[in-house]
C-alpha cells in the first residue's frame, strides 16, 4: 500500500475514481475542492488530500484542508471546510468489508499523522446522503465515523425522493405550502439554465442579486467564475425566477450521479411577498425528476439549540418552511476529533456556557 498527496497530475483519476466509488459525491472531487480552498481566503486553507493506492488502482480517497481558525482571540489550525465540517473519506467498490475497514484504519491513522506534524487540534467530518452507499430509502443507517475515533456531532437534513410520483410530492407538502406556491405560480415564472443554454450574461444576474441581496459581496470572484464552470460541465443548474420579465430571485443546485443539493440562493427584497424559495424548488423539483435525478437534498435541519450546534431563529424557521416542503428527514451524520485536550476543554466549556445561557 502506498500513500501518495494529492496534486494536480493526480486530479482526473481522483475524479474518476469519485464516478466509480458509492462512497463519493461532489463533495469529494477536486472541483469543489478548489471551490473551497478560494471560499474564504482569511482562513490560509491549504490541501493535505491524499489517496491510498496499491500501485495499480486507488483504493481510498481523503478530501482534507488545514485550515487557520480563531477562538477567544487565539489561532488554532483545523481540518475543515471553509470553517465548517469536511467531507468524510470514500473507498472503492471493489474492497469487502474486512479490506474497507482496513484501508480506513491506515487511513484515519495518517490523518492523525498529519495533524500532529501540522499542529491541528481538530477535524470534523461530515457524511454526505446523497453518496449512493448512503441508500436514503433504507436509512437511518448507523455514523460509521465513531468507528475510527469521532465523536458524534451529527443533525438532519431534508431530502425529496424523487423516485416518487409528482402528485405524491405535492401531497406531501404542507398546505400552507401548496397554496403559496399555487399563489406565486400565477405571477411568477422560472427559467432553468443548464450546460445547453447557460450563458455568461444570464450567469451575471445571478451573481449581481447575489451581491444585492446580501448588501456587500460576500466572496471572491473567483467561486462565481468556478462555479459558472460547473453549470458548463454538467454538475450544476441555475435557475431563476421571473415576474414581468425580471429577474427577483435564484437558487444554484449541484448535480452529481443521482442526487442534486441545494446550494446558493438569492432573492430580490423589493419582492418579498413572493414565496419565490417555495416555487422554485418546487419547479426544480420537477425539473430534476424528469431528467431522471433519484434526490433532491434541500437543506439542513435545525429545531433548536444543541451543545454542538447553535441555529439562529432565522435559521430555524428556514428549517420550518423546507419542511413544508415535504420528503424525508434523513440523518446528517457528522463528527469531529481534538488533538489538543486544552482545545477541547475550551471549545467544550464555550459550548457549555453558551447553552447554559438560554436555560
């Protein structure tokens, strides 16, 4: 076995491999990758990826960024995602059960190796549903990442099955919901963009709202010219909404095998009485079954406050409305490692307080 860094010799058959394993979805390919190392330059991400190979094939991939975080004023190096979770290793197909638990163990065991000569203090991991071993009709399934020493930080996330009928779907929305859409059907409509009629005009009014939207521009070019990239390589779809021949809000949907997250999402504030976010996933929604797409992944799930995880109530109501828009609520198993027991402690005790606060 050998285990070789990722560089970018290695990019096409790490996505190749990516294509062929069950384990991997977008998030495991050099795009989003990419995409994330230029998101949020104040963080100094730097890849440590790598593979394990046996010289004539990749058996295991690992996706995985250092980067620099701040807590109570002082720095601590991380392996993350943009200041969030990471993606969870993927292996090959062809490994049993007993080869799979063993290319992860001298897996995760060089992570740790690489955390120590990095001086990170923490990695936290997620698992993606939409990977195909997720098998979302089956789930829950079990965190397999506590096998190898992590903690269990997971939530939930909602999923529309696509494999179901249109009517079903729509049936299974709430009713307030339902009639929000009909409502807004009657005066907005959608166009959706693809690899066959992107354009960069079109692409430019969706970064333009994005930035009025938000107030400020809140990332580099460089993710918008990456993620244009996509649409054009058939990983992502763009669409928008339209009232009397304008564009008032978009939402950027990643495409990959059978499943299609929901990404980046703007609207127009001067057309707020629209449910613009409700009629467009819907009309995704049925854009996405007719080309055959299994899932559609619309976004976390968060009730309330936990001792890892802290939603504002905006965000909790968002979790609300997506609700209502029906599917499944599936686990999101994540999970997280500290190096450091100082790190611990005062990650642990900022999290103690901080709910303690709300008692």
């Amino acid at each position: 076995m050998e285990i070789v860094s990722l560089s970018r010799d290695h990019w096409e058959k790490w996505n190749q491999f990516c294509i062929q394993s069950d384990d991997a979805w977008f998030w495991h390919t050099t795009w989003w990758l990419e995409y994330t190392l230029e998101h949020k330059p104040e963080l100094l991400g730097s890849s440590k990826s790598f593979f394990i190979t046996d010289g004539s094939r990749i058996l295991a991939i690992c996706p995985l960024i250092v980067e620099a975080h701040e807590n109570q004023g002082v720095g601590h190096k991380e392996f993350s995602y943009s200041g969030s979770y990471g993606i969870a290793p993927a292996t090959s197909n062809e490994l049993s059960g007993k080869g799979r638990r063993k290319i992860l163990r001298l897996l995760f065991d060089h992570i740790d190796s690489l955390a120590v000569n990095n001086h990170v203090e923490r990695i936290s991991l997620r698992c993606s549903p939409l990977s195909p071993s997720y098998s979302i009709a089956s789930a829950p399934q079990s965190n397999w990442l506590m096998r190898y020493n992590l903690m269990d930080v997971s939530l939930n996330t909602q999923v529309i099955d696509l494999d179901d009928d249109l009517a079903n779907i729509w049936r299974s929305m709430r009713r307030d919901t339902r009639k929000q859409i009909d409502n807004a059907s009657r005066d907005l409509t959608v166009q959706i963009f693809n690899n066959e009629n992107i354009t960069l005009n079109i692409f430019e009014k969706y970064r333009e709202l994005h930035c009025l939207a938000a107030g400020r521009v809140t990332r580099p070019e460089s993710t918008f010219e990456i993620m244009y990239s996509w649409i054009q390589m058939g990983l992502a779809i763009l669409a928008g909404a339209i009232l009397e021949g304008q564009y008032v809000g978009f939402f950027f949907v990643t495409t990959y095998k059978s499943g299609a997250y929901n990404g980046s999402s703007c609207r127009d504030s001067n057309y707020r009485k629209f449910p613009i976010g409700h009629f467009l996933r819907w009309e995704i929604a049925q854009w996405l079954k007719a080309q055959d797409f299994k899932y559609y992944e619309i976004g976390i799930q968060q009730y309330n406050w936990l001792l890892h995880d802290f939603p504002s109530q905006r965000e909790i109501n968002i979790s609300e409305a997506k609700r209502g828009l029906g599917g499944l609520t599936i686990p999101l198993f994540q999970a997280e490692k500290y190096y450091s027991k100082d790190y611990f402690r005062q990650i642990l005790q900022n999290r103690v307080d901080r709910y303690a606060s709300k008692l």
